[in-house]
C-alpha cells in the first residue's frame, strides 16, 4: 500500500524534474517497514522454534518417563515396533514438522488475508464474490483435512509392523540364516513395506485433488479482481489496481500451501495423539512412598510369609497363584520346584511386585509390601534372574551402576563368582566394553556377571530363577558353594532347573497349577515315595 501511494504521489515529478527529497521520504519509510519485517520474522521465527522444540522435549521427557513406569504386563501386550515408532516417527514429527507446518501456516494466511483485504479495499464490489468463495474454501477445507487426517492415521499404524518385523529379524538373525529363510523374512519385510505405501500414496493423491481445485478458485479471484479493477478504472488510480492485480497473481500458490499445510498439521496432530495414548496408560505402584514406617536397616531377619495370596498377570486372565500359604524362617534356604506352568517364576515375580496381588498379601519381616515403595523394596532384594542382562557401557557400570562400592570389593565379587581371572585377562579390566545384551561374553559368564552383582549388594533375602539353566555342572557347584558360604545366615529362594542343587536345601516348595501341593524338607519328601517331589527326583535320576 505504501508502494501504491507512494507510485501515485504527483509530486514525486515536479516541472519535470525529479523531487529527490520527496523520493528519500518515501524511500526511508519503506526501508524502515522492511527493517521492521526482517526483525519481527526473526522474532517470530526463533520463538515458535524455540517454543515448539521446548514443547516436543517435555512430551520426549514424559513419554519416556510413563514408558519406564510401565508395568511390565504393558509390555507383554504391546510390540516393540509401536514403542520404537512412538519414540521414532512420532517424535520426528514434532521435532520437525509441526513447527514448521505452523510457521507456514502463519506464513501464507497471512499473505491470503492481506490479499482478500487489499482487493477489497480497492475494490469494495469484490466482497459480494468473496462470501461465496470463503465458504467453498471452508467446505473443501473440512472435507480434504478429515480426508488427509484418516490417511495419516493408517499410515502411522501400517508402519509400526515394519519396525516390529525389522526388530524381530534383527534378533533372530541366527536362527533365520540357519534354517535359510532369508528370502522369506525379506519378502516379508517387503510386503509390509508396500502395505504402508498403499497407505501413503492415497496422501499424494488427495494433495494432487486439492492442488486442481484450489487453482480453479483462484483464477477465479483473479478473474473477478481484474474485471472489478477494469470496471472501477475511473475510480482507481494505477497505484492501486497494480496492487490489486499483483496481490491477486500470488494467491494461487498461498492458498495451495495453506490449505496443504493446515490439513498436514492436522494429520501431524496424529502423532501427539498417539503419544498422549502412551501417556494416559497406567503405571507401576508408587515407586517411593513418603513417610514409610520401614526401618533402616529393613529386612534385618529374612523372613517371608505368604498369606492367601493370589495373583494374575493381568486383568481378565486366570489366577497364575491361588490362595498361596506359606512361612519362610529368617536365613533358611527354600527351593521352589514343579513343572512347566506351575507358577515358580510368578512367585518370585510376585516377591519383587513385577506383577501386583490380585488377593491377599506377601509380609517380610512382618511388613505388608503392598504398603512401601517399589524402590525400597526392590533394592533391599537382589536376584540373578534366568535370563542374564545387561548393558553397553563398562563392566564396572554393569556391576555398580551407581558408583555405590570400591574397587577392592567389586574384584572381591568377581573372585566370589569365579571371574577374576577372566576379568584380569581382559586389557582394559574393569572399564572392558560390553557389547549390546553383552554379546561379547558367553551365556555363562553372562549368568556370573549377574551373579557378582548379586554378591555386591549383600542384601539379606536372595532369589535365584534358574540361575543356572545356562553354566555347566562344575562351574553351577562352584556357584553353589559360593551362595551357600556368602549366603550363609541370610534366606535364599532358588527356583531349581537342576534339583541337585537344591537337595540340601532346608525346605521345598513344590507346586502344581498355581497351588502349593507339598511344602516340606527334601528328606520328609523323599520318604513319601507317593509324593510329586518324589516322582520328579525320580525322573532327574536322584533316587
């Protein structure tokens, strides 16, 4: 408008000369706009990036947060590839996308509104066509975003099998090369692929739908902006039609990208969706419960009770543990046996709150804990679990990973567990890398590295589950032999894959579809030649 009025001036040229002064005017005020432009795009720009990157870290933060309080029955029903998706493409999407949909979202309905306005004003007559033209942009706008939003949500949800199928291949990668299923698992991975371009070319087509339509309608304005500009000649100056015109000819392209990326920021929309999805499921128990009535040095004595306890491992499935009773004494030794499905890991898993009590309750030094904080009761119970895990990082970290033992007493732990001299081969020791799941180490040294982090800690309740499922049987004496002199006065529960190893124990739990069938010493057992545990010693060639 400056420019129209400033083209218009007939005082720019005075007697046929230039009016240079009149020109500096003019020219220092455009100048001055254009300043005021470049600082408010910078501005604008820095704080909607700034903004919508601090917004994206938050939802980062509290996403991984709830993923990590998850109970692990979330994890049972949920795959990989949708946790990796969330975290990936969803992510992605909000570090990148949103903001800079919004960005030209602002951009070109900025430039769409001050058209509408500018011909307008230049040309009163043209609002009666503007009505009519701001509802079929209304209308198309509805219909196209709802089109492109349902897109985008079959496209986020056929994508998500790529990543579970690329991560269970990756996993299993030995066992496909050894049955050569190759080619199988590839066509496989291609499939899934093609389903989510099914899903995603029908985006480019819709674009393409909109694309021609909205040029239609532009012309239009265009159209309808020149012939009033024509028609009003005598009311006009030049200034003010070119204006018209000019700001009618952009119009096309700024209402292509506007409609283009309002409908992409709905779809993008998707995305925090599926990641408010996450945040809005349930979590664990209270990790810390503030003022628990737990002492300090809690469990002191290592006893256990079981009282009418049951559990499942979620809502609407079967009791895995029916109405369990039974009392473990501070410092005795108690192996848990019976066949597959029994309910031996659910016990300890029950020990440690992984699964919550459907009924019942489990007291430790006569301490209800339902009643305390994951945190206190989960560090005050060290296990080696059956499968061994951990972690890129450094040896020490995966032993120590809160920097909370000396040296001395780490290289104490290790030569407990039969691993010090394996360690000391090692050029760097300690701070040796461990490879991803710690690949680097066999099976074996896995389930002892476990172990030495057990013996770390010194807690006063122990919990093997089948800890030795994968070490030899001279390497599992020497384990036992440790476990029996370390763990001398403190309680141990061993679910048994070997019941030679537990036949000293001071009492067995054997159990039978979720419900303890006997519960006495290995000799008391073994006297009752019509007992289960009889039967079992039986079948492993120990009587």
């Amino acid at each position: 408008m400056w420019l129209s009025k400033w083209c218009s001036d007939p005082d720019i040229v005075v007697n046929g000369t230039a009016n240079y002064a009149k020109t500096d005017s003019y020219l220092s005020i455009y100048t001055l706009f254009g300043i005021c432009q470049a600082v408010s795009i910078l501005v604008s720009s820095f704080s909607l990036f700034t903004g919508t990157l601090r917004a994206s870290s938050k939802v980062h933060k509290q996403l991984l947060q709830k993923i990590f309080h998850w109970p692990m029955s979330t994890f049972d029903v949920t795959p990989v590839g949708r946790i990796v998706s969330r975290f990936g493409c969803d992510i992605d999407v909000l570090d990148n996308n949103i903001a800079m949909n919004f960005q030209l979202i602002l951009q070109y309905g900025s430039v769409i509104l001050s058209t509408l306005f500018v011909v307008s004003y230049s040309t009163p007559i043209f609002t009666v066509v503007l009505v009519p033209i701001v509802i079929i942009f209304y209308i198309m706008q509805r219909f196209y975003a709802s089109t492109s939003r349902q897109l985008k949500r079959l496209e986020s949800v056929s994508r998500s099998p790529i990543h579970s199928h690329f991560s269970e291949t990756i996993t299993g990668t030995q066992s496909i090369r050894a049955f050569k299923l190759q080619e199988k698992f590839i066509e496989e991975s291609q499939n899934k692929v093609d389903i989510n371009h099914k899903c995603y070319y029908p985006s480019v087509i819709s674009n393409r739908w909109l694309s021609v339509r909205l040029g239609i309608i532009a012309n239009v304005v265009i159209f309808f902006a020149a012939l009033f500009a024509v028609l009003g000649k005598n009311t006009m100056t030049a200034g003010l039609v070119g204006l018209s015109v000019s700001y009618t000819l952009q119009i096309t392209t700024s209402l292509y990208w506007f409609f283009v990326m309002t409908s992409e920021f709905e779809a993008n929309i998707i995305s925090v969706e599926r990641i408010r999805q996450y945040e809005e499921t349930s979590e664990e128990k209270p990790w810390k419960i503030q003022n628990e009535s737990v002492p300090a040095n809690w469990p002191s004595k290592g006893e256990i009770s079981f009282v009418n306890f049951s559990v499942r491992y979620r809502e609407n499935l079967e009791l895995v543990l029916k109405s369990v009773n039974f009392s473990i004494n501070g410092g005795e030794k108690v192996g848990i046996v019976g066949r597959t499905g029994s309910g031996k890991s659910s016990l300890t898993l029950s020990l440690f709150r992984i699964i919550e009590s459907a009924s019942g309750k489990i007291l430790i030094d006569g301490i209800d804990i339902s009643t305390i904080g994951l945190h206190t009761l989960r560090s005050n119970i060290a296990i080696i679990p059956q499968d061994p895990v951990l972690f890129c990082g450094s040896l020490r970290i995966n032993l120590d990973p809160f920097s909370q033992y000396s040296d001395e007493e780490i290289w104490f732990a290790l030569e407990l567990a039969h691993l010090k001299t394996f360690i000391c081969s090692l050029n760097s020791g300690l701070l040796y890398e461990v490879e991803e799941n710690g690949q680097n180490f066999s099976v074996g040294q896995r389930q002892l590295i476990c172990l030495a982090r057990a013996l770390l800690r010194k807690t006063k309740i122990l919990v093997l589950d089948e800890a030795s499922a994968g070490i030899d049987l001279e390497t599992d004496e020497l384990i036992q032999f440790t476990i029996r002199s370390v763990y001398k006065n403190k309680t141990i529960l061993t679910v048994a894959h070997r019941l030679n190893t537990i036949m000293d124990y001071d009492r067995i739990i054997v159990l039978d579809k979720g419900v303890i069938v006997e519960y006495d010493s290995p000799e008391a057992l073994l006297k009752r030649k019509n007992s289960v545990f009889y039967e079992m010693a039986s079948d492993a060639g120990l009587v």
